[in-house]
C-alpha cells in the first residue's frame, strides 16, 4: 500500500491533518504550507497542555523562516492577549498569578520577557518589514475620531500608517509594524478585557501583565546607562534589534505648542527621514507613545476647552434636562456631542493603577540623568539619543494627555474610597523627587523632607497639575463623609503632600510668574504660534532654550486650558474659602466620631452577658451608623481621629489659618456639643406634624455630621426577618405565638394586673419590651400608634435565632460531657432560667419604685 505524501493527505484525510502536531510540522519544514503551520498550532492550542505549547512555539520562533512566521503572528498576538472586541480572553494574563499558578506563571512571564522567544520574533519580523493590519475602530476616541475626519491626528505614532479601505472593504486600518502591532495589542488588553467574575480580589501588583509592564519599563527606558539593553539571538552571540524601515518622527513634533497647528489631511502623509542616530531609540519611543496613547489618550483637548466656558456647561445642562423630561425638544446635534465627552471612557481601578506604575518609572527614567547633563549647555551635540529624549519623555508624551485624564477621573469617580487608586496616582507624578535615583543625604528630619530648588522647573511647568486639581479634590473632599477613616485618610495624604516644606513656596512662585502682566514680545510671540518644522535630523529638532520663566508657565496654561481661560489661583480667596469650608467639616467629622466611639463603648457595657447566649431581648431595631466605624472597632476610629487631626494641621500651616479661626466657624455653623457629651441632632424647627429640617439640618445630613436615630417603632413580632434568622421557623413560630395569645389573652391580661410578685413575673415576660420607651413621635404617628396599642402576649420569636440554637446545643454538648442526659440537662436550664427571671423581675419592680 502506497503511502500518501503528507500534502495530499490534507485532501483525502482532513481531520488528520487538523490534529497533525507541531512536532511533524518541524520534521517536514519543506513540505509544509503556512497555512498548514497555522492550522497545527491552532489545533495544538486545543488539544495540548499549556507548557507543551509554549515549548513547541519556542522551536516554531527558532526553526522558522519569516516567511511563514508572519502568518501565524497575528492569531498569537491574539491568542496571548485576547480579541480586541474582549469575547476571546486569551492567557488572562491580569488574572495569572505566580502563587496560584506557579508553573503557568513562570512559563508565560519566560516567554513574553522583553529578551524572550515572543520579542525574538518580534525583530524576526521587523527585520523583514512586514506590515499587519489594525483596525482603527479600535483606538481610543479621539483618534478613531480624528481618522475618521480624515484628519491625521498629532501623535506621530500614526503618520505614514493609514490605510483607505478598498472598494468594498468594511473600514480603515493602520499598517502597523510587528513591533507596534505587539504593543497595541498588548496595551489596549487592559482596557478591551473586561475582567472575570473571580478576578475582583486578585491583587493588581501579582498579576502577570503588571508584572510585564514593569519589566518592558525597565527594558525598553533603562534608568542607567546610555543604550537599550541588546537582544542576543544566542549565547556569546548579540544581535542588535533591528530599526524600522520608515524612520521615527523626530521629537518636534512632539512639541510643546497648541497641537491643532501640527494636524494635517491624512491624504498629505510624507515621509520623514530621521537622522539615524535616533533609531538608537526607536524601541523606547515606540513604547511610551504606545502606551500613552492606549492608556491616556481618550479625551479630546479640544473638546475638554471648550466644555470650560460658562455656556458649554449650560448647553449640556438643558441636553440632560431633555433627556430626562418628555417635555422638552429633542437635543441638537451639537449638544449631543458636548454631552458625549462627559463620559466617553471610565478606567477601572487596575488601569489607573499600571498608569500610575508607568508615571513612577518615567520620573525615574527622565530624572537619571547626571548633574552635568542636567544643564542647558548639554546639549544636543554632547548627549546621546537615549539622554535627549529623557529629558523630552513626561512634558512631551505625558503631560497633555495626563491632564485631561486626571481632570476627567476627579470630575466623574464615584465618590467612594476606589478613589484612592486615582489620588495615588495624581500624588505620584506631583512627587517626581520620590523616585529619582540619585537623592542627597539629609542631615535632618526636615531637609528630609524638603523640596530641593532644583524641582522648581518641575513645579513651574506642571502647575496646573498642583493647583487646579487641589481644586478639584477639595471640592470631593466637601461632599465626602469624612467620618469614614478611608474617606479621612485621602484627605490626610492630599495635606501632607502639599505641606511638605518649600512646595506651597514654589507653588505660589509659579503662580506669581502666570499672573504678572505680559510684556508684548515680538520673538515670544514667534514662538507660541509657529508649529515647529520638520526636520532631517533628529539632534536639530530641538526649538532653542526658553529662559523665560513666565513664558514657560503661561504656555503651559493657556497650551492645556486654552486662551480665553479664567485661573483661579491656588491661594486666592476662593480656594481658601474652600478650604476653610474642608476644616471646618473635618472639626465637625472628629466630634461626631467621638460621639460614636462613645456610644459604641455605652451600648457594649451596657449589653448584659447573658444576652450573647440569646436569652435577653436583643436589639431589634436593626440601627446602624451611616460609616464603617462600627465594623471596623475602636481601632479605626483612633486612626481617623489621627488622619483628620493631621491633616488640619497640615492645611493650617499650608494656607496659614489660626486656631481662633477655626473656632469662630465651627461655632457659626453650630457643631459644639450638647452638655452631656452626646451628639445633637440635626438642626430643626417644631411644626405642626412634628419636625422639619432647616437649611443647615439638610447640610449636616447630607455631610454626615449628624442623623436622627432611626428605630423600628412597629410591632416587633412583625419586623422583616433577619439574616441571623430562620425564616421558616420564625414564620411557624409566630403562627404559634399568635394562637397562643388569642386563645389565653383574658387570662395573660389577668395574670400582669395582679400587684403581687405572679404578676410582676408575669409583666416582666408577657409585656412587649421596651413598649414603654419608645420616642415620642409626630402627632400623626402618635395616633397610629395608639390605635394599634395591643395588651400583653407572648413572643417565641427569639427562638429561631441561630444563636439561640446555637448556644442551646452548645448546652447540650456540655452536658453530654459530664454524663448529663437531654432531659436532665433541659430541666437544669429551664431551672436556671426561672432563678434568673426571678432576680430580674426584683431588679426589674426595685428600680420603678426608686424611680417613683
């Protein structure tokens, strides 16, 4: 029997060829056909384990011409990093952890390492120039946007790339080279997966893809030395990774002018020849404008100046009033647009997060250079490709888009305690001095912690990121219930912050140089409105040295707010009406964690022991505090009394306010206490159906400073079961009750208006508890309640608690222990019981006749 070629075995046998391994693929390499190559693997992703694949596509890299690789390279970037419409998952690599999955783990990380078998074929086919397809549907907003205006947007990272579809074709897309298709896809997993069910308590930090983005930080922006690590094909023998073929932007178009002069018609895109010493770097640009382009760039500059004006903001507020009302005229088009920017794009918590991992290793990265090299003679000329665009990497790449995206997260998180992820990262970047390398030695506490002069430049250039962002946190701060130690904590790092020494000093300098008047300068003028050309070489690119300071901080304001914008400064009236505002409700927000410390103390000594054993009447009210105070014990608010105690302290020195300040306006708004210690209750006024809220009431509501306290003032054999219940037993225990009280009510009601010690036992069980103590209410409750008063009966209902059973065969198990039988043991508790209603029903008389 003539045995078929393995060729034609495709036809006459199909499923063989499917499930043909990889191993016979290699053994055959001339006989195969690509698509044969991506059909093995394919099968292989099914019906192989994990390790067994990742081995085999180690040999396919190894073995494998280009050729053939490069079609079986997109369906691996997706099988690794999931579809970009997020159906197919992928390796889940926000969800892989090197504890749960240990062989997994370390198998994939060995693999996608920036010098692993992944980026080995990465360069394989970079070396070729191939060219694979991106969907533009997939970009960020305001890309998509601007391609689809067939505008070519900012960001050279896009020049050169745009594809028309062809006749019939569904849309546009980029032609992207391997290296960049491998990081578009890499950066945008963040956002397209959506994570599963159980990954809600997966720590962000031991996850596989926080783990890659720092290594590829570390790899592709190295914080010492002067070159990017090289990838070596094998041992003893290096290879340099290969440059592209169409060179990089040079970094003047990365200006720091007004971007909308850079936009040109996609239909001009030209080639830009680089010099080559920039292609030294080419891996490391292409990074970070990856990555801030996937992670940061989704709101528009141009759309966020305008919703600054007065009348933007009134448009948008009559297009949700006609969305929320059938009344009003359908919205315009244009109103509809200014709507959309309100919330086009909300980040999750994990992507804030690795943003704010990016943020730190780029202060590290742009602050390594060395003292000589930090001075403006150093230049273009003596400093290395890699030194040069250090200095360009945060004003350049971040900054805009940084801005934009703080602005967004402050005006639209919830106001809850996951706000913490983006304060953290909004700390991080305003402390670039954190994380450089080389840091002096202090000689004291204070030096320590001071911010060196050398940072002022930092200050000066990001001031908005200081001052209109402390702004917009003071103004969350306000509506905030500071009583919460987590809501009390951020509020105590925002004031340490800006309380360290010399900052507030470098802030206010910053804001004198954007305040005083401009002088009309023919050549500054030159500079703000003229687009930086483009050029051959990249040393070149560089505009000369702006030695003006005020220049420099005016730009960078009127460059992100626009011109016609309005600043408030940062220790102006305003805000220092603001945060006078901020001390007086952390005043107010320690009295009332006071008071509920000492309440929470009162209600514990005041709890009788045996009522844990589900003998004594439990709590049925069911109140709770408005915080988390009472879950998480004496601790936390000892915590939150120190946070909001410091961070008084730290805004007092920052904004320079005094105690008899801060006294005069908690007196205005009535916080002091009652004589006795306890918390007041809101501020009211008595009507006729009982008590109505002022202005001020509403206010300390709505902050948490104060509550009324809310108790179940119905019949308590007919509150909603509770979750420490039984509810078919407390259901069949009522019935029982009910047809108890029915059939002996003449005899109960006898039995309680005796005056002998039999009906003062009786009382102390029969009668409903607490009945007695109730609040006084409205009148209108008043009557509601006196029409179903009810006589005494019997309640069975503690019963079916679990604790009761609980404690009963607890009992029980004791009893056995010592050789007690169940009946025996039934009697004892039904005796010791009687001996304790019988001391309590003498307390119980002894403490009404004090009391009369």
């Amino acid at each position: 029997m003539a045995a078929c070629p393995l060729r034609d075995r495709e036809q006459c046998f199909p499923e063989t060829a499917v499930s043909t391994s990889t191993g016979a693929v290699m053994a055959f390499p001339h006989l195969q056909q690509p698509s044969f190559l991506l059909a093995s693997l394919k099968a292989d992703s099914v019906n192989k384990p994990f390790a067994q694949r990742c081995q085999d596509l180690v040999k396919v890299i190894e073995d494998f011409p280009a050729k053939e690789l490069q079609t079986i390279f997109p369906w691996l970037v997706e099988s690794i990093f999931g579809s970009l419409d997020g159906v197919l998952v992928g390796w889940n690599l926000r969800c892989l952890q090197g504890r749960v999955s240990p062989v997994e783990y370390s198998i994939a990380m060995e693999f996608l390492d920036p010098g692993g078998p992944m980026m080995k074929l990465v360069y394989k086919l970079q070396a070729e120039d191939y060219k694979f397809d991106f969907p533009v549907s997939y970009l960020p907003g305001p890309v998509k946007a601007s391609i689809q205006e067939r505008v070519l947007p900012d960001s050279p990272l896009y020049h050169n790339k745009v594809q028309f579809p062809p006749p019939g074709g569904l849309g546009l897309n980029l032609a992207l080279s391997p290296f960049e298709y491998y990081l578009f896809f890499f950066a945008l997993s963040l956002i397209t997966q959506k994570p599963l069910p159980g990954a809600l308590h997966i720590r962000t930090s031991d996850c596989a893809y926080f783990i890659l983005v720092d290594r590829y930080l570390s790899w592709f922006l190295p914080t010492e030395g002067n070159v990017l690590p090289l990838l070596s094909s094998s041992p003893g023998a290096p290879s340099p990774s290969p440059a592209p073929r169409t060179p990089a932007m040079p970094f003047a178009s990365y200006g720091l002018h007004h971007t909308s002069l850079l936009k040109r018609h996609i239909s001009h895109q030209t080639s830009v020849n680089a010099d080559p010493a920039s292609h030294e770097i080419w891996r490391s640009e292409t990074l970070l404008q990856v990555f801030v382009e996937m992670w940061l760039h989704h709101y528009s500059l141009e759309m966020y100046q305008k919703m600054q004006s007065p009348h933007a903001k009134l448009e948008v507020l009559h297009y949700r009033l006609s969305v929320s009302s059938a009344l009003h005229s359908p919205a315009q088009p244009s109103l509809q647009a200014l709507h959309a920017y309100q919330e086009p794009f909300m980040p999750t918590e994990e992507h804030v997060l690795v943003v704010r991992l990016l943020l730190k290793h780029l202060h590290a990265f742009s602050h390594s250079l060395k003292a000589e090299q930090l001075s403006p003679s150093a230049h273009s000329h003596a400093a290395s490709p890699l030194e040069e665009f250090k200095r360009a990497a945060v004003p350049r790449f971040v900054q805009q888009k940084l801005y934009l995206f703080l602005q967004h997260c402050f005006g639209h998180w919830p106001l809850d305690a996951s706000f913490r992820a983006v304060l953290e990262m909004w700390l991080s970047y305003l402390q670039p001095w954190r994380y450089a390398p080389e840091k002096q030695a202090q000689s004291s506490d204070y030096q320590a912690r001071c911010v060196s002069e050398r940072w002022a430049p930092f200050v000066q250039e990001n001031l908005l990121m200081y001052t209109k962002l402390f702004v917009g946190f003071l103004s969350r701060a306000l509506r905030t219930d500071l009583v919460s130690p987590k809501n009390a904590l951020m509020v105590f790092r925002v004031a340490k912050v800006f309380a360290q020494p010399n900052l507030a000093e470098m802030i206010q300098k910053g804001e004198q140089l954007f305040l005083e008047p401009e002088l009309v300068i023919p050549h500054r003028q030159h500079r703000l409105l003229a687009a930086p050309p483009f050029t051959s070489s990249f040393l070149s690119s560089w505009p000369p040295a702006v030695t003006d300071n005020s220049f420099k901080v005016k730009s960078h304001v009127y460059g992100l707010e626009g011109q016609d914008c309005k600043y408030t400064p940062m220790f102006g009236p305003e805000v220092r009406t603001l945060v006078l505002r901020l001390a007086q409700l952390i005043t107010q927000a320690k009295q009332t964690a006071k008071c509920l410390s000492d309440q929470c103390g009162e209600s514990a000594a005041a709890r009788p022991f045996l009522s844990w054993l589900g003998f004594c009447p439990t709590d049925t009210n069911g109140s709770y505090a408005a915080n988390d105070l009472d879950e998480l014990g004496q601790d936390s608010v000892r915590k939150t009394d120190e946070y909001l105690e410091k961070a008084l302290e730290y805004l007092c020195q920052m904004f320079r306010l005094s105690e008899a300040q801060l006294a005069q306006l908690t007196l205005a708004l009535g916080t002091t206490q009652d004589e006795n210690g306890k918390k007041q209750l809101p501020d009211c006024i008595v009507g006729e159906d009982g008590l109505i809220l002022t202005p001020l009431g509403r206010y300390q509501i709505i902050n948490g400073l104060r509550k009324f306290d809310i108790e179940y003032q119905g019949d308590a054999e007919l509150q909603p079961i509770r979750s420490y219940e039984i509810a078919s037993l407390v259901r069949l225990l009522f019935r029982l009750s009910s047809a108890i009280n029915c059939r002996f009510a003449g005899q109960m009601a006898a039995l309680c208006s005796r005056a002998d010690f039999l009906g003062s036992f009786c009382r102390y069980h029969l009668t409903e508890p607490g009945l007695a103590d109730r609040h006084l209410l409205s009148p209108v409750q008043r009557g509601r309640t006196a029409s179903r008063a009810q006589g005494p009966r019997l309640s069975l209902r503690f019963l079916g608690s679990y604790r009761t059973l609980l404690s009963l065969l607890l009992a029980f198990f004791v009893a056995s222990l010592f050789c007690i039988g169940p009946l025996p043991c039934t009697l004892l508790l039904v005796l010791g019981y009687l001996l304790y209603a019988v001391a309590m029903t003498l307390l119980t008389e002894r403490g009404k006749l004090h009391h009369l």
